[in-house]
C-alpha cells in the first residue's frame, strides 16, 4: 500500500533558521542517505566545527545546481505516519515566485521566526502570501530559544505579537512552538529545557493535520498542455485540475464548446486505466478527430462549466523592481492558458509588511506590494473564483518575458 505524503512549505525570514529546521528534520527522521550525513560531518569537522544541520542543507543545495543529485524542490523526510515532501526548499526569493504561481501546492506551512528578533519584514510578507493563498493548516515555530535561554517569558512575549499580526491577515495558527532547530528541542523530542512547554513537537503537530481532500467528486477540470502522435495515436496530455477523468466520459472543449468522449487514458507501461484522479498528469484519445490545442479546458457535460470572461479583479502580488501601471498591457497565465491582457485599474495598493493601504484608486503597482486590480482581455479566458476552483482561480503575470506578479482571482465580470 502506497504510504500517505503531505507538501509542506517552511517559509520566514531568510536568517531565521530554515535551513537548520529543515537539516534536523532529516535527521532526526534518518531521512538523509548516510552517505550525504557523512559528507556533511567531514566538512563541519575540517573547519572545526559541530555538526551544523544548516549545512545539510547548503550542500543539497549546492549539488542541486550543479544539477548532480538531489533537488530540494522534492524532498522527503518522514513519520510513522506518512512522507512529508519540502516544496521550495530554502531560498525565500524563489519561494515568492514558485508558491504564489501555484507552481507547488503546498498543504501545510511552517512559519519560522526567530525568537530572538521576532517578525521581521520577510516573515510578514511570506506570512501574507500563505494567507492569500489561502492556506489553512499552519504551524508557528519560534526558533533559537537557546538563544534567550529558553525563557517562557520571552517566548509568551513574542509569540503574543506574532499572533496579533497573524490575525490581521486571518491566519489563525493551529499551534505556536518554541524550538531550538540547533540544538533539536522540541522538533523530533521533547525539550527537558523547556518543561513549561506541554504542546506537541513539531513532528506531533504535522502529524495531526489531514491531506488535503481530493475533489474527486467534484466538476471536472482538465487543462491542456499539449498533443502528441503516437504511433497513430493523437494523444492529448494535460493535468486533471479538479475532479475525477474517466474513460467514457462524455465531455465539452472550452472555450470552442466541440463536444466528444473518452475514448483511452494513456499511461506509460499501463494498459486499461480506466480514471485519473485530480492532480494527475495523463494522456487521453478522444473518439472524435477534433483540433485540441494547449490552453483549451476539458471539462464534464453533465456539470456545470466554469465561466469564459473577458474581464477579471484580482488580488496581485508585485515582484518586479519595474511597476506595473495602468493601461498597461501584460501576459496572463492561469493553468496551462496564455493571453495577452490590459491592466484597466488598480483600485487599492497595499504594503504587504504593514498590511496599511497606500493609496485608493492608484495608476501603478510598486515592487513587493498587493493590488487590488482590474484585468481586460481581447479574447475571453477560462477561469473560475479562487475559493471555487484554486487551480484556475491562480494566475501570474509575465512582464517583458519575466514572471513579475502573480495572484487570485476574486471576481468574474462578462
């Protein structure tokens, strides 16, 4: 039987310790190949050092981009229960890009600030992002207790301010925990320095949160990414967004509304598959000759459709040092579709540090700010509310050839 996995995102301010957590975690898990552990040891030992689980990290990631083993864009460490995947981990500059793209779902988040300095600017502003994300299970670690000499008073303190900030974005964590990633209190074990403390670890916690439920039952969604001939075969290969694909089907082409059925689901080294749950990658035949294209929507025709609109309001995260201005015309991404739109309005542009609005009504969009905007296209695009459908209720916005801005859907207009 197939063990359970949960993608997790530890995010926070770049000098608070996520390369350390995420060390301990493989190692108090002895998910890291002992061959890696020693290499590590060795070069800690060769400058003197302690084991320092930062390091672990350092050197994963250094082997990454030399493209040799292990990407810690899908790393695992693991429980008696389940795997638990690190998406995006460490860097914060790309977890910005990655996780507001929607490029790894992540169903769980670890908020990790430094008890000793507390919420810095980074920490508010990825805390932001997983808010308008709308992440839900979320865990505060107050690492480097060790550094404050694991006081209650210290961790009472700062943890009261974290929480106050939280709530202002609507993120009500499900448990705060105060840690020492070094020294690995309270991550796998408990902390005897800390007995004032009588929640659980950090691996506890993760424990108790539930996979995110599969809309099996739901409406279909299956984005096209792209077609093949195989020999003699017109594949279609694309990812089911949201409900279950099965053979059979009788289903409708958005946005030309062509209607045909199931005829295969095609998987390498598989033969009758007769489904694809949500999430899943696949190929499928139709019985009809039809022109498929990337971009285009398949979806159920019992079920109800999502819209085809030529206008949209979103919320916009900005992440590029050029402002995005009114009137303005920019790429706009959404799954697999790709259309050229006019920013008609930003209608309120707020700081996402100190969550104050700058200014009503404005005509430009500063670098690592949220805005409140208003999207036009020539041609309708497909796209559903973000609390409806996340996967095409998430869009990025690609300026001059980069990914500068990406965001929700909170509204459809005709």
């Amino acid at each position: 039987m197939e063990r359970e996995h949960l993608k997790l995102v530890i995010v926070g301010h770049v000098d608070h310790g996520k390369s350390t957590l995420i060390g301990r975690l493989f190692y108090d898990t002895d998910s890291l190949p002992r061959e890696k552990l020693e290499e590590v040891r060795q070069i800690c030992e060769a400058l003197g050092r302690e084991l320092e689980f930062a390091f672990v990290m350092d050197h994963l990631e250094e082997e990454r981009s030399q493209g040799i083993t292990i990407d810690t864009a899908q790393t695992f460490f693991k429980t008696a229960k389940r795997d638990y995947v690190i998406i995006d981990a460490p860097g914060h500059r790309e977890f910005t890009k990655n996780m507001i793209t929607g490029a790894s779902q992540a169903e769980a988040a670890i908020l990790i600030v430094d008890v000793s300095e507390g919420v810095q600017e980074q920490t508010r502003r990825h805390a932001y992002i997983l808010s308008m994300l709308g992440l839900k299970q979320v865990i505060v670690v107050l690492n480097k207790m060790d550094l404050v000499g694991y006081s209650e008073e210290v961790f009472e303190k700062v943890r009261g301010h974290t929480l106050d900030f939280l709530k202002r974005i609507g993120i009500n964590p499900t448990y705060v925990i105060p840690i020492s990633a070094r020294e690995g209190d309270n991550v796998a074990s408990r902390s005897e320095r800390m007995p004032w403390y009588t929640g659980p670890t950090i691996l506890e916690a993760l424990d108790t949160f539930k996979k995110t439920e599969r809309r099996d039952g739901g409406p279909l969604r299956f984005a096209v990414q792209d077609v093949y001939n195989i020999e003699g075969k017109r594949i279609i290969v694309g990812r089911v967004e949201a409900g279950t694909l099965r053979r059979g089907d009788e289903i409708v082409i958005l946005p030309t509304g062509e209607r045909t059925r199931v005829k295969s689901i095609e998987e390498f080294m598989r033969e009758g598959v007769e489904e694809a749950p949500p999430g899943k990658s696949t190929g499928i035949t139709l019985e009809d000759k039809l022109f498929v294209d990337r971009g285009q929507i398949l979806c159920r025709l019992e079920e109800e459709t999502p819209k085809m609109v030529s206008e949209v309001k979103g919320s916009i995260f900005w992440m590029s040092s050029e402002p995005l201005q009114v009137g303005e015309s920019v790429i706009f991404k959404c799954s697999t579709q790709e259309a050229p739109c006019r920013v008609e309005a930003i209608e309120r542009r707020i700081d996402s540090s100190t969550l104050e609005v700058i200014e009503e009504s404005s005509s430009r969009l500063e670098n690592r700010e949220v805005g409140e905007v208003t999207l036009s296209f020539a041609s309708p695009v497909i796209v559903e509310d973000f609390n409806v459908t996340p996967e095409l209720g998430r869009f990025v916005i690609e300026k001059e050839g980069n990914i500068s801005g990406g965001g929700i859907i909170t509204r459809l207009e005709g």
